[in-house]
C-alpha cells in the first residue's frame, strides 16, 4: 500500500459532505504524459473528484499519490500544510471561473507564485511570464488587467498562470463551460498544444468530440462511482454500460 | 457691532498653522486608521482565540465610548502609567485607533466577501493561507471599501477638531484663540468652516483619484 510505480494514482478515494457521500471508493491510475477526461452528469462528483486530487476538498477516505509521493499524507497540521503547498507547486489547476487575480496585471497574475514560492527574482519571473504568455498567445496582453479581457483570454492566461508553476499534473475543471461558444476553440486550442508537449492532464469536461479528439482515456462517472472507462472510441461508440448510453443519449439531444 | 471681514488677513497666519495641524494629524490619523483597520480586521477574523479575546475588548471601547473620553485616557490617564506623550501624538493615535477599528469592520466583511475561488487559486499554486490573504485576499477585500473608508476619513477629518481639548493648536482651536482676541466669533468661526469646507474637498478629489486609478484592477 505504500510505494506507487503509477505517475498518478487514486486509491480508493471516499469523500462526504456531512451525510452525503459525494465520491464512493474510486480508485483510477494515470500514467505519465496520459490524458484522461471525466465526463458524467452534474452533481456526480467530477469537481469534486478533481479538487481531491491537489487536496483543495480532502478526502474522507482513500489516497492520492502523484509520482511516488503520497499527496494526502498523515502529518501533523503544521508539517502537513508545508507538505501540501509544496504539492500543489505540483499540480496545476484551471477552473471553470478562471479565477484570475483583478487586482494584478497579467503579468503579475504569471509571476507572483513564481517570485514568492520559488524564489524568482523580477527579471527572472518576467522572462519566465513572457515566455508562458506567448505560448498561450497571449503575450500582446502582458499588462493589460483581468477585466479588459474575454472570457477566452482570461482562461488562456489561466492556464499560462498554471503553466508557469512548471507543473507535473493539470487539472482542468469545465475550462470551457463558462464560455460563449465563439471562444471556447482557443481554449482548447492550447489544452491541445499541451498535449501534444505530454503534459499529464485530468480533464473535466461536457465537450465529447474535444474528449474524443485529445484523451486517451475517458471515464463516465455517475453518483459518485466510475460507471464505466476506457479509450474513447470504446466509450463513445460502444460503451457496456446502460447509464454510460443513457447519458450520452441525453447529451447529444441536449447538444442539438 | 457689525460684521467686518477686513480683520481676517491680520489673522491668516494663525489659522493657516492650524490648518497644517489639522492637515497633518488628519493625514497621520487616516493612514493609522487604515493600517490598523487591516490588522484589526485581520486579528479579529483569524487570529487564535487568546488573541482575539483581549482585542474586543479594545474593539469596544473605541466603539461604545465617547472619542472626547478616549483622548482623555490617552493623553492624561496614561500618564499615570508612565507613558506621557505630546498633545498632538496622543490626538493622532486617538484618532486613528478610534477610525481604525470602524475601519476594520468595513474591511472584515470586504474580506468575506471576496469570490472563494480567489483564496482557493491561490491555494493551489502553492501559497500558504498567510500569503493568500496577504497578496490576493486583503488587497481585493481593500479596493472594495475605499469609498466607504474614504466617507471614513471625511467623518475623522471633522473629529479632529476634538483633540483641541488636549490642546493641540489645530483649525478649531486657532479659530477660537483669534477670537479671543479679537471677539469676532462669526467672522473666524465662518473662515475655519470654510478651511474645512477646502480641505474636505480635497480629500474628496484624492479619494476620487484612488477610486478611479483601481477601477481597471477590480
Ligand atoms: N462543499 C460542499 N458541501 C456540500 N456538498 C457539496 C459540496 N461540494 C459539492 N457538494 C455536493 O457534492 C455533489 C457532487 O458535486 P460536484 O463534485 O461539484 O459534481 P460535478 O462536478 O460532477 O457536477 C453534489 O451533490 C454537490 O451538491
Ligand atoms: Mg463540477
């Protein structure tokens, strides 16, 4: 139960609201470079599955490892949360809101976690910013503010916030849902550049030709249990399990 | 006798040291306000529970007594502890105490009010809680309230006119000192509300300033 060959394993993962059990013993591993998508009906725990993962929810049962690490580890409080801080420098994260700071530039927003946690001196972290702007394409705007930009640069610079952590995991949350639809194809324009660099991604997502065209793996969970996973063109085409159809059914209807 | 406004030159040096004094323990008082707002706001939401007892208490003393007593106790009770300060500090911390903890409360609920995703992206690029309040969580929660920290200040500007009772020579007192002399209380009267009247406009334009220069950053 202790040594971890996998780059990112969820073993036997339970979490609770109180009375309500929102994850029910799930376990999936992912290896280095994979990209696997979540999909499944609201409510079923894919956010919250997501946000176990770098501790931002903790579980009330079950472990999380990434690359031989225990994420989760039993530490005292205080040993814990410089365990954790350290963890996250690990795991990038995008979420659906984006979540960018108002109050800082661009790229501000790109090198504050660099400077304070890493130790980056200005022009350091400035180099580092501009190099990560320009790969999401989004270097013309380096000193713009959160506010004057759309819903698709505001993602981009995101994930270029993420990036700049050298991350050995992203997670991205519905990156697309809040966004008008003309906007989401830059998005996931640059989640495609990642993977085609290999970056480790764990993708929540209601997009299924965008799972079907990046992932290796998808996994349709339901009430919080994985119902059913595989490659994509199983899963899509010729999934085994009821519910698994029933909502991709529904979605395409919803789609049209 | 009538009013005549022709002696006021004669005077105008005396009521303008007062209008630097009122300025400047004006300026020192809002600047303590608004520092010791943050920290208060900042005790009274997460510091452990031995610390946030005895700071309620001096959350309600400058909050449920009179600012005339609390410069009294400031400048002659702490005397008697050994802590003999001039008029004008002792009128300075007054106020800026006094404003600070009125200041916190606006600053607390700013701070509860700012979207949680913020803390939690912060938290999952790696800073610590203390660094996510004090990079993203306190400098949002700070842009929000300064128009009502700004009607703050203007409400510090008119109580400055309290530390004259420890005798600070400030706007009011001046006024008064002329008209001891001279025995127009209208006329010096009328001149020191205007001087109020010029400095609280400019307060309003710096505060306008601030407000438009952090638009953009909201
Ligand atoms: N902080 C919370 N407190 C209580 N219940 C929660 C909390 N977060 C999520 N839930 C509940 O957990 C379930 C799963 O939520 P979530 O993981 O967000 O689902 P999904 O992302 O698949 O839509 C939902 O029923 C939701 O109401
Ligand atoms: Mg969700």
């Amino acid at each position: 139960m202790t040594e971890q060959t996998d780059f990112v394993q969820i073993r036997h993962a339970q979490k609770s609201f109180g009375e309500l059990e929102v994850l029910k013993d799930i376990s999936l591993s992912v290896d280095r470079g994979q990209i696997v998508a979540i999909i499944g009906p609201s409510g079923s725990g894919k956010s919250t599955l997501l946000r176990a993962i770098n501790d931002l929810d903790a579980l009330t049962g079950g472990e999380i490892w990434l690359d031989g690490t225990r994420v989760n580890k039993d530490l005292p409080h205080r040993q814990y949360e410089k365990h954790i801080n350290e963890m996250r420098q690990q795991i990038g994260m995008v979420f659906q809101h984006f979540n960018l700071f108002p109050h800082l530039t661009v790229r501000e927003n790109v090198t504050m976690a660099p400077m304070l946690l890493k130790g980056l001196s200005k022009d350091e972290a400035n180099a580092l910013a501009e190099e990560q702007l320009d790969h999401v394409g989004m270097l013309e705007r380096i000193d713009y503010y959160p506010s004057q930009l759309s819903g698709g640069q505001k993602q981009r610079v995101a994930i270029a916030r993420a990036l700049a952590m050298k991350p050995k995991l992203m997670l991205f949350d519905e990156a697309t849902s809040a966004l008008d639809p003309e906007l989401v194809d830059e998005v996931n324009q640059v989640m495609k550049t990642l993977a085609e660099e290999h970056m480790t991604m764990i993708i929540v997502t209601h997009e299924m030709d965008f799972a079907a065209a990046v992932c290796d793996r998808v996994l349709f969970m339901d009430k919080g249990v994985v119902v059913e996973e595989g490659p994509p063109e199983v899963i899509f085409k010729k999934p085994t399990q009821e519910r698994t159809r029933e909502f991709l059914r529904k979605h395409i209807e919803g789609a049209k | 006798m009538g009013l005549d406004f022709s002696i006021i030159p004669k005077y105008m040096d005396v009521i303008l040291l007062g209008c630097a004094w009122t300025i400047g323990i004006t300026v020192a008082a809002a600047l303590l306000s608004f520092v010791g707002g943050i920290i208060f706001a900042v005790i009274a939401l997460y510091a452990p529970w031995i610390v946030r007892q005895p700071f309620r208490l001096i959350e309600w003393l400058f909050m449920g007594t009179p600012l005339l007593l609390q410069l009294f106790l400031i400048y002659f009770g702490l005397v008697q502890i050994g802590i003999d300060l001039p008029a004008f500090v002792a009128g300075i911390i007054g106020l800026g105490l006094h404003f600070a903890v009125y200041n916190s409360e606006l600053i607390q609920t700013a701070i509860l009010a700012v979207d949680k995703g913020q803390m939690e992206a912060a938290r999952t690029l790696g800073l610590s809680r203390a660094q996510a309040l004090r990079k993203v969580v306190i400098p949002q929660a700070v842009r929000a309230v300064i128009p009502p920290i700004g009607n703050n200040m203007i409400a510090l500007l008119k109580d400055s006119a309290l530390v004259s009772v420890i005798g600070v020579s400030e706007l009011t007192l001046s006024a008064q000192r002329v008209i001891g002399k001279t025995y127009r209380p209208f006329e010096f009267y009328m001149l020191a509300a205007a001087c109020y009247y010029v400095i609280n406009l400019c307060m309003e334009w710096v505060q306008r300033k601030i407000e438009r220069r952090i638009s953009i950053s909201r």
